[in-house]
C-alpha cells in the first residue's frame, strides 16, 4: 500500500480514525473523526481532539510498543455517547518511526439495548413477585390457622383469585407485547373495517360499561372504514383503549367513542383515519403524558393494580401502531379527563418512503 493511499482507505470508513505519531500528534483525521471532533486537526496533539485520560492512555500504549489496546470512555458532546476505542501499533517499513491507528466504535445503542432488558428483567420479577407472595401466604393460611375456619377460606380464596388473575393477565400482555415486536417491522397485508371492529369492541365491553354505570357512546358518519391492516391488532388496540376509558372514567359519565377522518396529520404521510377514545375520569398531569407507552411506567402504581393494569397496555398500542404505519396521540387535562387517538393512515406509504 502506498502512502497516498491511506487518506482514501480511512476517509471509506464510517467510524472516526485517528493517525497520531510518536509526539502523540494526530497526522491524519479521517472526515468521521473531522466531522464529530473538528476540521484541521493534522498537527493537533491528540488530547486536544479527545479529552479522555483512558484515550490517552490507549494511544501512548500502542506507541509504546503495545500491539493493540482498547478502553471504554464517555463523551458528554455534541451528543453523549460511549465509544470502545482501539489502539493498534502501525510499524513502517522504511525505518520510520511507529505510529498509532486510532478507531472509535459508538457502543451507545449496545449499552443501551442491555439496560432495556435488564430493567426489562427488573420490571417483571417485580410484577410478579406481589402476586407470587400473595399466593404463597394465603396457601400458608389455609394449611394453618384458617383451615378449618370457612370464612377466613372464603376471603383467603377470593384473593389468591385475583392474584392469579393478575398473573394470567400480565403473562398474557407480556406474550402480545413480544408478538407484536416481532412483527413491528412486518407491513399488514389485509384490509380492515375499523367501524366492524370498533362495534364488536364495543358490545364485548357492555357488560362492564352498564356494570360500572358509564355507558359508551359511539359516533361515526355513514362511509367507507376500511384501513390496511391486521383485524386482530386493531381488535386489541381498541380493547386496550376502551377498556382503559372505563377503569378511569368517572362512575355516571359517558366513555365517546368517535371515528372521523383526517387529510393530513404529523408524521403520517397522507389521509389518516382517526378513533378517538375520551373519558371523564380525573385526567393525567402532563410530565406522565410523554411516558405514558413505556413498559409498566404507571402514574398511579396502587390504583392501576387495583384496577387491573399490568401497566403493558399502552405499550402493546404504540408498537402495533407503528406495524400499522400509525400513531397514538394523548390529550389530557387534569380534573376534565383524557382523550387517546388512534391515528391509521388510509393507504400504507410507498415501501421506500421515508416515513414507512
């Protein structure tokens, strides 16, 4: 390889690379490197790019005769990352003196993806460990000092109940929520009538609705409903928020139901259609709104256990909308209630638009 030939090679690469001589100069900054640490940086000394005692210590390393050596560190700018940064011993062949290769490899999105599935982890031993303690204490009961007193039994069995019913519950959305991530990326291919399945979503939860004294009133126009997409997610979809709308909803107040259409929403690439879910419950302060889709990130621990939430609902929502090319937008108002839209777009967008 000829010398002129170098330039070219590191500039081919997408990750940031250094060529720092024996006085820890940098020789050679490929456009990466110049466009994350700043243009001419030939004849820098390489703490003056990278402020980082373990860069330094990997790059004097190399140059003292180490082959290779590599160390983790963190950037606070232009955006905070965390970089792997590798240092390898370069010898030239004409008795010049040896330099150091300096690579970085943004390692962000890796730490990042093992902290979702360690709190991921966290989160679900935590859901289950209440009911689990619950069971196993009101088994303990019965074998012991309630077992022959029948209305200690009757109340230690309706909450071993309800306790199993939360765990069948929460197994359940933790199975649609990893089916549906699965298939994110996956395009619907049928063709859906949303009124159909709002209306069956609707009877199915009258029982509830009468129960609880807050009726659902649905509203749409006479026209055509139909969107591409997959019956049995949007089924799920409008379950999860109808049913939501019940739980908080004030007891005497009216759940609506509306189906309308839009011509242009953000982020949706043409005519939308739109379900819009709102009750009269006692609203959602607004620094909740922007986490609302996390998994299990509740406003009210006690009350959404005591309601029956797995805190998984939403999040099942937001990414069998992202399937569908969709979006979920919330309004809320403390004290006045909250509104959830299903926005579907009429028409998937192109396979190679930007937005699909």
């Amino acid at each position: 390889m000829k010398k002129d030939d170098l330039p070219v090679i590191l500039n081919a690469l997408v990750e940031p690379v250094f060529l720092v001589n024996s006085s820890r100069q940098i020789t050679l900054a490929n456009a990466a490197a110049e466009e994350l640490f700043g243009e001419e940086l030939a004849g820098e000394d390489f703490v003056h790019a990278i402020r980082h005692p373990d860069a330094l210590k990997c790059v004097v390393a190399a140059l003292e005769g180490q082959a290779t050596s590599e160390a983790i560190m963190s950037l606070p700018v232009p955006v905070r990352a965390t970089y792997k940064i590798s240092s390898v011993r370069l010898e030239r062949g004409d008795g010049a003196e040896a330099e150091a290769v300096v690579s970085l490899n943004d390692i962000s999105h890796v730490l990042e993806a093992e902290q979702m599935r360690s709190d991921f982890v966290a989160n679900v031993s935590h859901e289950l460990r209440s009911p689990l303690t619950a069971l196993s204490g009101g088994i303990e009961t019965l074998k012991g000092a309630a077992k022959n007193d029948a209305e200690a039994r009757e109340r230690f069995l309706d909450i071993m109940g309800r306790e199993a019913a939360r765990m069948n519950r929460l197994i359940g959305d933790l199975l649609s929520l990893s089916r549906v991530e699965v298939n994110e990326h996956v395009r619907p291919s049928g063709r859906v009538d949303v009124l159909a399945v709002v209306e069956k979503v609707v009877d199915t939860l009258e029982t509830r609705s009468v129960a609880g004294k807050k009726p659902i009133r649905l509203q749409s126009t006479p026209g055509n409903w139909e969107v591409p997409g997959d019956t049995d997610e949007l089924t799920q979809v409008f379950q999860n928020l109808i049913d939501n709308a019940l739980k908080y909803s004030r007891e005497n107040t009216e759940v609506e139901v509306s189906l309308s259409r839009s011509g242009k929403l953000a982020g949706l690439s043409g005519p939308a259609l739109k379900v819009e879910v709102k009750d009269q419950g006692e609203g959602i302060p607004a620094e909740h709104i922007p986490r609302l889709t996390e998994r299990f990130y509740r406003v009210d621990d006690s009350r959404s256990r005591e309601k029956g939430g797995t805190g998984l609902g939403l999040a099942i929502v937001k990414h069998i909308l992202n399937r569908h090319r969709g979006r979920l937008l919330i309004e809320s108002e403390k004290g006045k209630g909250s509104t959830f839209t299903a926005c579907l777009p009429l028409d998937l967008p192109a396979q190679n638009d930007p937005l699909s």
